[in-house]
C-alpha cells in the first residue's frame, strides 16, 4: 500500500459552507455509485490517495473509490490509473465553493474506451492531437485511435521509406472536395507554392504517446491495407498491381515486396508505439486493379482462391502473422471477419452498423463498437440545412446516447438497427449477440474523419460535446444510464470546455418533434431552454405556448416548433405534419448533401 499527498487547488479560497446543497452532483461519465453528503470540503485541503493492489478484486484495474468529507479527501484505488480517473472525477465536483462532500465507487463498464483521429483528410498537429486527448482524459477514456495513414496524406516519418513524406504528405489543394474534383489528386513535395499537409516525426510520435500515457490513454496506430494507401504509391509506385501512382489505392497483394514493405513499416511503428493492439485498416479495398493484375490473378490460382476476398484475406493473414511475431494483436475494420483464420486476440471494429460487432462477439473475438451511422463524429449533428457540409447522414447527441452497446437481445439489437437504417426495425429479423459472449464486446469508440474538418475549430465542434455521449456509455454501467440526466448536466460541460478553449456544438438543434399516433411529444436538447410551438402554420416567437407534456394529435397537424431561453430563439425551427393514427418517430435521411 502507497499513500501520497497533494493539495487540492480551488478556484477561490474562501469555503462557502452555507447554502450546502445536497443536489446531485455533475459526473460525466456517470459513475457506479454515488452517495452525496451535505456541503463541501474546503480550500487547501490535502487529497490523499492510496494504492492498494487488494482492491483489484473490488474495484478492477480501473476503478476508484473517493470520499470527500468537510474535513478530508481520500482516493483508493488498485492501481494508478485507478487514482488518475478519481482525480478526474475529483476536478469535476470542485467548484468555487470547494469539493462537494461525496463517496464515490466508480469501475468502467468496459476495458476498452476509445476515440479516434482522422489526421489524414485533413492534418491536425501534435498541440491539436494533445489538447484533444487531454480533454478525453477528462471523461476516462482510455485508447486513442491514431489513424495515421489514408488517401489524404501519409502522416508519420518511416526511416526505411522516406519517400512516404517527401512526395506523399503533401497535396496540391487543401479543400476536399477541390482536390477530388481536379480529376488525379495530385500530391507534391512540401515546398510546393499552395502545398498543404505534414507529418508526425518520430519525436512528435514519442512525444505524443508519452503524452498520452500520462493520461492513462494508449495509442493505438493505425497504418492501412490494403487500401486508402494512394500517397505510398506516390513514392513507391512498384507496390501497386499498375507499378504507376494515380491508378488505385490499393497494395498488390501479390507482391512480396509489399510483405518486406508491411513488415519494416511496422516495424518501425512498433518501435515507436507500445500498444498491444496495432490497426491494419482492411476497410473498403475495392479490388478494382486486383481482377487485372497477372501477379494477382497467378496467386489466386496457385492458392485455389475463388474470389477477390480471398486475396484480401491473404494479405490480412499475413499481417497478421507479422504483428504477432512481434507480440502484438492485430485490429482491423469489419472487413476482416472475411478471414476466418483470426484468432481471439484479434479486434474487429464494427463500423458498417452493428452487424460486424455482433458476428466477432459471438465468433469469440474481441468487438469494437463504433457503428458509423450512429458513432461517427463525421454526420451532421443538427439539422444539415444549417450546418457547415458534413458527412452522410444525421447524428445528433441524443441518437448517439440511445446506441445500446451490447446488442445481446433481439429487441437491442432491434433498437441499434432502427438508429442504423433510419426506421423502425423489428425484433424478429436482426442478428443480436448471444448472452454467453456478451463479455466479448470490448469497447466502444467515436470516430473523427476529417475530410469535412479542415480547421481546429470545426474539429472540436464536431467532437465536443458529442464526445463525452460516447464517454459515459464507455464508462457507465447500463442501469445508470440515464438521456435526463446527462442533458441536464451538459450545459455545465460546454461551459468547462469553452473555458479550456475549445470550440463546441452549443445545441443548437431544432426540437425533436415525434407522436406515436395519439400524442404528440417535444424536447429541446438544450436542457436550459423551453420548446415554444404554434399548430396555425405560424412561425413559432416568444410569444407562443411553451410545451408543458404530451398531448392528444387530432386529425393531421402542422407542428412548428422551436427552443427559447426567455425570449431568445437559441435553436433552429421543426417543421412537422402529424397525424392521428400515425406513428412519427424522430429519424432522418441517411444520407443528406445539402445542395
Ligand atoms: C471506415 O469508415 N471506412 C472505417
Ligand atoms: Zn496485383
């Protein structure tokens, strides 16, 4: 058992004892147990914090138990990321008025909590990469998923190949979809007049996953094959099935040379990344050059392969084999479950939906849940008419908090696939994970692609507060999960961000308008503010009713609604028809570009 000491800092000195509350305290992510005292623990008071490995059986290699009194802050934990995240939570309940008396006993729900980072679309620098895990810190998260490499740029130095950053981390034109429309997207050397882009050297890397070590969060790289590699090929042209760059993204998984490529750019990887879990990509290869290829198609033959997957697989194999001789696991998107040689330490990431996640469970890998259409930082997360140009569909915070991550039920994984499919999806016809290989649902993650993030700013704004929705179903244990709860406690967050300066989502969102048929329901997501509503055809103002509960829908109905803080309109408008008899839940396009 190890003690130590350190001192509380308040944002003011003077303890402000009367006026105690008893009123809930804020925890983002909500922790397993709370019991909250009456007032508040004073300025300067020393926090000890205890290490005592016996709690392991209680508490996990995670969890905390905290107990402020008026006169005394005590953490214990079986380990240091144990006090690390009793910290977190101690620098949540401190306020002017000093730390709120509280017992706390807290373990994750999962051994994986992740958040990932698109650093290719568009190039976010080591201060942005830290500050951005920093703030994960906050809410416990415990991976960083550092996606380093994709058709926007090569973003690490690899000593072996140097031509990856000298002609593939550039590119002509900053803007996507600019550079997508040239017709080739073209790459060029740094020094290139209008170049845009960069890369993470090896002490930026090491920089970075000290950094994040810190902070209880390892990094996880991820390097991809066999496709969204079209900067290798800049460089490197004799590594693709067409030996010239511009043709195909993907690596000739006939090549032995690809293999000597694979095996020293991870090597060099591995140097730099301690991680047990390295990311191999597999997502989205298209094969298009494969069915062309001689060398492709000779191997297809020699080995008696019968499609194009095939072909992937060998190549997923042979990653395979190479990170475990190095004593790693390897992760890749759900494309992998194509092989069906993965052996249980491998992590399958679902990102098309649930399905992928639900198959590697009960499969007996190790799933990650980050399904894209209800995960993904990417979509749009207010109504896309107002919105700068995201991806996709619709992802406002509230769907992202209904994702049930163990679909372990038929109705669960019926619930996850009406969120997936944008409509109401019966329990009868979904796959759902079996009990018995429930446990095999590591984790959950959020995904940042950046191809519609080109600035800092609008990074954070797409992440925060979104991000800490995917923190407490990480963290959370099921029963305490709670949408009231964790709105009311938003606007608090939002504030805590803007201070440490980060650019946030300010929930904005028109109001969610539904009806079941009979009744007619609405609710702001902004917990602060009222939903004002008119049934005329009017435009809602200050003046209109405000929505107090359900009430009956009589024959077909214009519903225009809208959020108010007093008299200020803090929200776009909803502009619904309801019917009687007709169900009309809160679900949007799946895809959505506005013009
Ligand atoms: C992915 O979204 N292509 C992993
Ligand atoms: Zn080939």
């Amino acid at each position: 058992m190890t003690f130590k000491r350190y001192t509380v800092l308040l944002l003011f000195a003077a303890a402000l004892l009367e006026g105690c509350t008893s009123a809930p305290v804020k925890i983002i992510p909500e922790p397993l147990s709370v019991k909250t005292g009456r007032g508040y623990c004073t300025a300067g008071t020393e926090v000890e914090e205890i290490l005592s490995p016996e709690l392991s059986g209680r508490l996990g290699e995670e969890g905390y138990l905290l107990d402020v009194s008026r006169k005394a802050i005590t953490a214990k934990a079986a380990t240091e990321a144990g006090l690390f995240y009793a910290r977190q939570t101690l620098s949540q309940i401190t306020s002017e008025k000093g730390v709120r008396c509280v017992r706390i006993e807290d373990r994750p729900r999962f051994p994986y909590r992740g958040f990932h980072m698109d650093v290719s679309r568009h190039f976010f620098g080591k201060e942005e990469v830290e500050k951005v895990i920093d703030e994960a810190s906050r809410y416990k998260f415990n991976q960083f998923h550092f996606h380093l490499t994709d058709n926007g740029g090569w973003r690490i130095q690899i000593d072996s190949y140097p031509l990856l950053t000298e002609m593939g981390s550039y590119r002509v034109m900053k803007d996507w979809d600019g550079w997508w429309k040239m017709g080739k997207r073209l790459f060029c050397s740094a020094d290139t007049p209008g170049a845009y882009g960069g890369y993470f050297t090896k002490d930026d890397i090491r920089e970075i996953v000290a950094y994040a070590a810190d902070r209880h969060i390892n990094v996880i790289p991820e390097i991809e094959f066999p496709a969204h590699s079209d900067p290798v090929f800049v460089g490197y042209p004799e590594l693709c099935c067409d030996g010239k760059p511009y043709l195909s993204g993907e690596f000739c998984p006939a090549n032995p040379a690809v293999y000597d490529f694979a095996r020293t750019v991870l090597g060099e990887v591995m140097e730099l990344f301690p991680s047990r879990i390295i990311h191999i990509g597999a997502d989205e290869a298209r094969k298009h050059s494969w069915k062309k290829c001689p060398a492709c198609q000779a191997l297809m033959k020699k080995e008696g392969m019968t499609s194009l997957d095939d072909l992937q697989c060998f190549m997923v194999s042979r990653l395979s084999e190479i990170l475990k001789e190095n004593g790693r696991t390897m992760a890749g998107w759900d494309e992998i479950l194509k092989n069906e040689d993965l052996t249980p330490d491998t992590y399958v990431y679902s990102y098309r939906g649930e399905k992928g996640g639900i198959r590697a469970a009960n499969r007996g890998l190790n799933a990650i849940m980050t399904p894209g259409e209800i995960l993904y930082m990417d979509w749009y997360q207010a109504s896309p008419e107002y919105e700068k140009k995201a991806m996709y569909g619709y992802s406002p915070i509230k769907k992202m908090y209904s994702f049930i991550p163990v679909p372990d039920t038929p109705e669960k994984a019926a619930s996850n696939e009406s969120l997936v499919e944008a409509r109401k999806v019966g329990a009868d016809s979904v796959e759902f994970i079996l009990p018995e290989c429930a446990a095999n649902v590591a984790g959950i993650e959020g995904c940042a692609w950046t191809e519609y993030m080109p600035n800092r700013e609008h990074l954070e704004y797409m992440m925060f507060p979104r991000l800490l929705a995917i923190a407490e179903l990480a963290w959370s244990a099921p029963q305490n999960l709670s949408w009231e709860r964790f709105r009311t406690s938003l606007p608090a967050f939002i504030d805590g961000l803007r201070a440490r300066g980060f650019n946030v989502y300010d929930l904005h969102n028109a109001p969610e308008v539904t009806c079941d048929g009979s009744l007619i329901r609405m609710e702001s997501e902004n917990p602060l503010a009222a939903v004002r509503y008119t049934l005329d055809g009017s435009a809602p103002d200050a003046a209109s009713p405000i929505y107090e509960k359900p009430f009956p829908v009589k024959g077909r109905v214009t519903v225009r609604a809208a959020s108010f803080i007093g008299p200020e309109k803090v929200s776009h408008e909803r502009n619904v028809v309801l019917e009687e008899g007709t169900e009309t839940l809160d679900y949007y396009p799946l895809t959505y570009y506005p013009s």
